[in-house]
C-alpha cells in the first residue's frame, strides 16, 4: 500500500515548525506504524536528508516512549493502542496521513516529534510513591489486600506515563495521569498514611507545571492506551477535597520535600 | 589481571551472613560525602540509586530514555520468582538454588546464586511495601504462578505486566530520592566511556541527547546496571534503544568480559513477519503453563489450517520428549526443540519458522473468562500484531533472542576486575550460567539493586582510601577527548550505508552462525565476516546531522560500532568453548538423543576475557568454578 504523510518538522525547541509532505510506497500491511517511520528515515537517509526523530523504545506498548498525534487523534485510530502497537492494516491505501508530536504547553517541543514530558516525573517526585526504604519490610502476606481491590489499584497502575491523556484532553490537563497514581496507591492499605499529602501536593505540582483544569470531558480514556477510566478522576477528587480539609496540617508536616 | 570471586569461607547457608558482618560499614555522617554513579534505571539501577541515597550517599543516577520509568525491565511480563513457599508445595530457599544452578547447567558461582535465592524472599516484601500490585488470591493474599523449569509455583506476578509493576514501584522510590535531593537525575543522558584514574573508577564521560554536549562526571565510585546486549543480533525481544556501550566502555578500560557467548534464545516469541521487522515481541512464557505447543506430525499438514489437524496428526512434542516437566521445560530447551521441528520441515506459518501455542484445551477446561483473565492482555497483543484472534486459533510462535547471561565478570561483592566499578543486573554474568529460567532476571535485577550492592560498596569504601581527583586530572582530560574525537569520527565518514542497514546484517552474521545451534566452522566463518563488516562500517556508514543536537542516528551509529566489536569476542568465546551447556549449543558436542553435552572436565570455569589491546586478540581468564554443595549431572527433564 502507498500512504502520504504530512509531517510537522522542527530543527529544536525554539525553531519555527512546518508540515512537510513524504510518500511512503509500498508499505505492507503488518508494519507497525513505527516501522513504517523507520523505512521513510532509511529513504531520507539515503538521500542525505535528516530523519524524522520521534520517541520510542520497547515497541511492545509498555513503556510509554512513543506517541504523536495521528490525524489529531492521540496514538491513532485504534483504541487503547500505543502509537507502536498500531499496524498499517489500519489505514487504507493511498491514505493521507497527519502526523503531528503530543500538543500541550506543559510537553514542550525539543525536536520533530520529540516533546518533553519531564513533568510527569515531577508530579511523581511530588508524592507518588510510598515512603518504604528499603529493608525491614513485614512478610508480604501480613498485609491482605481484597482481590477486588488489588484488581482495581492494577487498572491504575497500569498507566505507562505516554502523555497521550493530556495530548487529547482540549485543556491539557494531565488529570488522569495524576490521578491514575493517586488512585493506584490510596486503594491499597500501605498507601493510607501518605494519602492526604499524597492527594494535595500531587495536585498542585500538576498545577505549577502549567497542565490545564479537567473539566470532564472524557478525551482522556477514549485516548489512553491502557484505557484507564475517568473514574481515578473522582477518586482524586475526592481525595484532594478532603486532603484540603486536612491542609493546615500538611503545612505543619511539610518541610521535608 | 587476577580474578579474585573474594567468595566467603564456611557453609553455603552462612556465607552471606557472616560478609554482611564482616564488611566495613560507613558511618551515617560519612556517607553524605562519597558520590556514586548509577548508569541504568532499570530494576537494578533504581534500586541501587534509590537505596543508596536512603542510606545517605549522594547519588547521580543516568538514563538514555526520557523518563527512569522506561527502563527496559518495564517490558518483562510475567513474574519474578521467590522462595516464599506460600503455597505450601515444598518450596525451600534451598530448591530456588538448586533449580537456578540446574538451570544454569551448572556453570554460575554457587555462593553467589544462594546469595540471590535468600534475598529473595525480602524482594517480596520489599514491593508488597511499596505498593507494587501483586495479583491476589479472594482471601487477599498473594497468588502464584509456575515457571518453566521449577516443579513449584513461586512465581508472583501483576497480571502480564510484572516488570512494569516493579520498575514503577523502584521508579516510585526514585522520585521520592530525587525529591528529598539525595538523587540527581540525568535522563537523555548516555554514558560513553568510564574515567579511570590510578587504576580506579572514579567516573564517566557522557553525551547530553537533547544538547550533544559532553561531559565528564566524577565520584568515588560507578555502578553500571546497563542491561543486556541482545540487540547485537538487530532482531531481538530487547527494547530498540538496549546496548553494550557503557560495559564495552568499560571492557576496554580493564573490566573482563564473562562468558560473553551465553546468549538465551526465548521459545514464544512471535514469528518474523517480513524484511521491515526492527524488533521482536515476546510473548510470555506463563503461557506455557495452559498452552500447548505442538506441530503436524507430517510435514504434508503443515499448511492446512490448525483446527483440521486431528488430535492423532499432531505432535505435542515438548510433552512427549520431557513428559515431567512437558510444556514447562526450560527456554533453551523448548527453544531448540522448536528449531529442530522447524528444521524437519514440520514447521508453520509463513516461512515454515513458527510452531502452535494452542489454548483450546485450557478453554474448554476452564473457560474463555478464567483464560482471560489471566492472559488477556497478551492476548490482545497478540492479535493487534498479527490480527489473528489466539482464543480462536492457536497462536504461532518461534524462538528469539532475549537476554545475555554474559556480561560483565564481577567478584562475590559485585565489583568488576576495574576497582570501584560496581556491574549489578543483566550487565555482569553472575547468576545465571548459560541458561536463566524465567522470572529469574527480575529476581536478581532486585537482589542486586537493592539488597547486595548497597551494601558491597559500603565495604569499598571503609576498606579503601580514595584520593581526590580533580577534572583537570590528565586521565580525565584524556578520556573526554577519546569520546569527542570518536563522536567527530562517526559524524565525518559520510559514506553510503545506513546505520540500520549494517546492524541488520551484522545480526544476521550472528543469528546464523553463534545463535541457537554454532559450530566451529559457522563460527570461524563468521570470525572472517564480522571485521569485513566493521571495517565497511568506519569507512562507509552515513550518519547525517551534528553532534551538537538531538541525533539518533548518532547514537544508534555509536552503539552499532560497539556491537562490531563485541560480536566478534562472543563468536571468539562460542569457538573456544568446545562443550555444550545451556543456550550455548555446539552441535559438535550432543548426546545421542540430542541434548547438551557438558565437558565438566574441561569447561567447568568461567570464561573472562580481558581486553587485549586494538587489533590485538583478548586474553582469556578462567575462574574455576568449584560445586561444593551441588553434584554436577547431566540436567535432565524428561
């Protein structure tokens, strides 16, 4: 099959950017969409052009490296498929396809596709964790978690940290992101004596990273790779009105970050 | 150069108690002034990151992904054992050792691997603390899988997502550090070359991705958790960005290279689809816990669809060859198993290269939901990739390569033959032999990040005196400007060849000739191919763009040119290594049915390789390897 790609080029972070038009020819079928970019950078190569730089590692969905937008839509037309997973099956021949990197203030552009996504890290480094170092811990089955419950904190953890969330939601907002931790480790019993500080400093790092409000419009999980449900939203939520109530006391507890 | 294991005396069971007594500690208030590199943030260098700065060092810790999140344990799907014996079928410490070691065909230090099976145990603990989401059983307590090559179920697992689970919960303890300020982070950040200065590690040399500028970063001691080098052969389960680099950096500073020839080749991978290939998925051995594998028995069958292939047509052949262990038998075992079927001509699929993985069985005995739920998201992979549904028809799969049990050689504290360079996870070659059974890798990836080399580079500090060394130290000096002048190199050839194009063949020399089955003449011929192809490499590779900016042909052509060279030693290790045990098959030496053949007289060492100089030939090390506790015997599943 022949694809035509338009795709947003850019030198680095403060050069001007443009969409450029590229002919993919006979791309088979079961390329990934990856693979496809790798045979158009082998072209531009040969030509002694420069190849288009995008992110990406594992190829198998899991580690969150890749993602562009395809035809505005985050990771492409397949649900909860990550932008590596998705094969040329799912486009028709003589396709005209859009290939742009994650749109968000907070995701800055280093290089074509290429953004920054340093600020989930930061959210994270704000409270996402447990605090257990290591050592000492108690025989694991001393601590009984529901299945049902183990089952839920899985659906939230399992968020690779792609960026697609915020690439699709119109106010950029990395709710799910943030939410999805804070739901993974305030379901479970160790996660209880951080959950407040937890809930309130998350949320004001995702705040000062610049990412947008959620206003629940849902673009999130339609987007999500790992289709992660809004639902983590009203756990944050919540979360977060009561951790407010709590919030002169985290000001007394505060100082050691 | 020496090789000293520094193994503890006395009996097996106290050897690592009576070390962690015997080793120097560093008092609290001290600790804050000894810098630590990490290179890697994977299972084994975020670990190690993450509990060196609890213990009060200050810690610099690099990664080549964005984020420490993506480390390639990330991608690991289905278990990481421990000898918890939760499930009360006679599991003991003790069998986790002598299943490791058995696996290993017998050729991993012992101490070193009971070592790894005591701590195992705390790993659970350890990420059941923070939060790691282990599946469960209704009562709420852990739940466990088997894994080939144990008659036990100790595998724990987080749905098919197992690595992700432990990286994030490491990740997780990561960003607590780096939040405390006891943790610097170097994302986009690849570690080109080690700076030794009088005989010591005391840093590393280092490309900005995003700037190109490089750097040199000093401290009193380097860890390298760098992962493993299966991307030599191009096609590989390894994440696209996984390299040598850092511990080739390191072998050509004086560490030696072990056993460098042991690479696994994993049965369940899915089949090559076509020339565009760039990588290879895996899909999970746990399957073979409800799976079937089988080919057509006649070659005749082999294109006719598999639900027309009668049950008497069919060849269940692990089951019929390894009746106790059956599906369940060990990778290296079931993956040459697969080739010789394939080799026959009864193999499926395009290309005749795949075998079935077949559920029909498991679903009728327990139902599409039960099947489901323990491996549907494999599945959905599965079909996303090949668009054909596994719940319908069986899946087909093939062997691929998928972890190096060589890697760089490291004493009982892990320290390389470089002191103060510290090797922990699939980096150095210590636990696993020439074969690791599955779930085994997340095991030591944690027991060495978290639990031993804390702990190990306490004892390098309170037993050495380092000097200063200050960044106008000729030695450094010299180093940053090797990496520069290489870097300029690369950039300056403007040849004709693509960096992708050389890789691929290279893997191909590889893959034919020191994959699943080598022998001396394959083995010496690709020993003539793979300097033709390295010297067509520096003379006619094209790497367009500067060093100063994001560039990734750049670093894929610095990476490629490392794996020229190393392609060579582990095709000089195959050849010399005239036995078969574990991956490392030579079909000169079989038994008469087939299987590996062990030279225990003459090969029960481990071969360390030190770098001998450019052009000049390595020279071999051998650590004996002395079975105390084990008897060595012809490893049998049958």
């Amino acid at each position: 099959m022949n694809i035509t790609l338009h795709v947003w080029r850019q030198s680095g972070p403060d050069a001007p950017g443009t969409m450029v038009k590229y002919d993919a020819k006979d791309v088979s079928p079961d390329m990934s969409f990856l693979e496809m970019l790798d045979v158009v950078n082998e072209g531009l190569v040969e030509r002694g052009e420069i190849p288009i730089a995008f992110d990406h590692d594992c190829r198998e969905g899991i580690c969150g490296s890749c993602g562009v937008m395809i035809n505005g839509i985050a990771h492409g037309p397949m649900p909860g498929t990550a932008t590596c997973q998705l094969h040329m099956r799912s486009f028709e021949d003589g396709a005209e396809v859009h290939v742009e990197p994650w749109r968000s203030r907070a995701f800055p552009v280093i290089k074509d596709l290429v953004v920054n996504r340093g600020a989930f890290d930061r959210i994270i480094a704000a409270g996402g964790f447990i605090t257990a170092p290591t050592g000492g811990a108690r025989d694991a089955n001393t601590i009984p978690v529901p299945k049902d419950m183990a089952d839920d904190a899985m659906d939230a953890a399992a968020c690779i940290g792609c960026g697609a969330c915020v690439a699709a939601c119109p106010n950029g907002s990395a709710s799910l992101f943030t939410a999805a931790k804070i739901s993974h480790l305030g379901l479970l019993p160790q996660g209880q004596p951080e959950r407040i500080r937890r809930a309130l400093r998350m949320v004001a790092q995702m705040d000062d990273e610049g990412f947008g409000h959620c206003s629940l419009y849902g673009e999130c999980q339609e987007a999500c790779p790992k289709e992660i449900s809004i639902d983590v939203i009203a756990r944050m939520n919540r979360d977060f009105v009561v951790a407010s109530m709590h919030a002169k006391e985290e000001r007394v507890l505060g100082g050691t970050g | 150069m020496e090789l000293r294991s520094k193994t503890p005396s006395g009996p097996l069971v106290e050897k690592w108690s009576k070390h962690r007594f015997e080793m120097k500690l560093v008092n609290p208030a001290n600790k804050r002034k000894y810098t630590v590199i990490v290179v890697g943030s994977g299972l084994a260098g975020g670990a190690a990151a993450a509990s060196l700065s609890e213990l009060g060092y200050n810690v610099k810790c690099f990664c080549f992904q964005d984020s420490p999140r993506r480390a390639h344990s990330i991608a690991a799907q289905g278990g990481i054992n421990a000898a918890k014996n939760y499930q009360n079928d006679g599991d003991s410490i003790y069998r986790l050792f002598y299943d490791t070691i058995k696996g290993g065909d017998f050729r991993s230090r012992e101490a070193n691997v009971y070592r790894l099976a005591e701590v195992s145990v705390n790993i659970i603990d350890q990420c059941v603390a923070q939060g790691v989401p282990f599946a469960r059983e209704y009562g709420g307590l852990l739940a466990n899988r088997s894994f080939g090559g144990a008659q036990v179920s100790r595998t724990f697992y987080a749905r098919g997502q197992t690595g992700q689970q432990l990286l994030l919960g490491c990740y997780q303890a990561l960003e607590k550090e780096v939040s405390r300020g006891g943790v610097t982070m170097y994302p986009r950040t690849e570690m080109l070359d080690v700076v030794v200065v009088n005989g010591r590690a005391r840093g590393i040399v280092t490309r900005d991705m995003v700037s190109g500028a490089i750097e040199t970063h000093l401290a009193d001691a380097v860890i390298l958790g760098t992962g493993g080098y299966g991307n030599v052969f191009y096609l590989s389960t390894n994440a696209k960005g996984s390299n040598v680099t850092a511990i080739w950096r390191a072998y050509k500073r004086g560490a030696a290279f072990a056993n460098p020839c042991f690479t696994q080749i994993h049965p369940t991978c899915i089949p090559v689809s076509g020339e565009h290939q760039s990588k290879l998925t895996l899909m999970s051995e746990s399957l073979r816990n409800d799976g079937r594998v089988w080919v057509p028995k006649r070659k005749e069958d082999c294109a006719k669809r598999p639900r027309d292939i009668p049950e008497q047509d069919r060849d269940y052949y692990l089951e019929r060859k390894y009746p106790s262990f059956g599906n369940l038998s060990p990778r290296d075992i079931a993956s040459r198993a697969a080739k010789e079927v394939c080799d026959e001509g009864r193999g499926v699929g395009p290309g005749g290269r795949g075998v079935y993985l077949d559920f029909g069985d498991a679903i009728k005995r327990l139902g599409r939901d039960k099947i489901a739920e323990r491996y549907g998201n494999l599945f959905e992979m599965y079909e996303r990739i090949t668009d054909e549904n596994p719940y319908e028809v069986p899946m087909r799969i093939y062997p691929a390569v998928h972890y190096t049990m060589g890697g760089l050689w490291v004493d009982y504290n892990l320290m390389s033959t470089v002191p103060g360079l510290h090797v922990i996870g699939e980096a150095n070659f210590s636990d696993h032999g020439a074969n690791r059974l599955g779930a085994s890798a997340l095991m030591q990836g944690l027991a060495d990040g978290y639990f031993v080399v804390p702990l190990t580079i306490g004892d390098y500090f309170g037993s050495n005196k380092l000097e200063q060394v200050a960044a106008d130290n000729p030695a450094v000096r010299a180093t940053e400007d090797e990496v520069r002048a290489r870097t300029e190199r690369l950039l300056s050839i403007n040849g004709s060849r693509t960096v992708t194009s050389i890789h691929r063949e290279l893997g191909r020399i590889l893959w034919e000739y020191c994959g699943m089955a080598r022998d001396a003449a394959g083995l010496e011929k690709a020993l003539r191919l793979i300097p033709q192809l390295r010297e067509e490499f520096w003379r006619d590779v094209r790497v367009p763009g500067t060093g100063a900016e994001l560039n990734q042909s750049l670093e894929h052509a610095g990476r490629v040119a490392d794996f020229l060279e190393l392609a060579e030693l582990m095709c000089i290790d195959a050849l010399h290594r005239e036995e078969s045990c574990g991956g490392h098959f030579r079909t000169e030496h079989q038994t008469a049915d087939g299987e590996a053949l062990r030279h225990d007289d003459r090969f029960a060492y481990v071969a360390a390789w030190e770098y001998g100089g450019d052009a000049k030939p390595p020279i071999l090390h051998k650590e004996p390897l002395a079975f105390e506790n084990v008897a060595l015997s012809q490893r049998s599943y049958k």
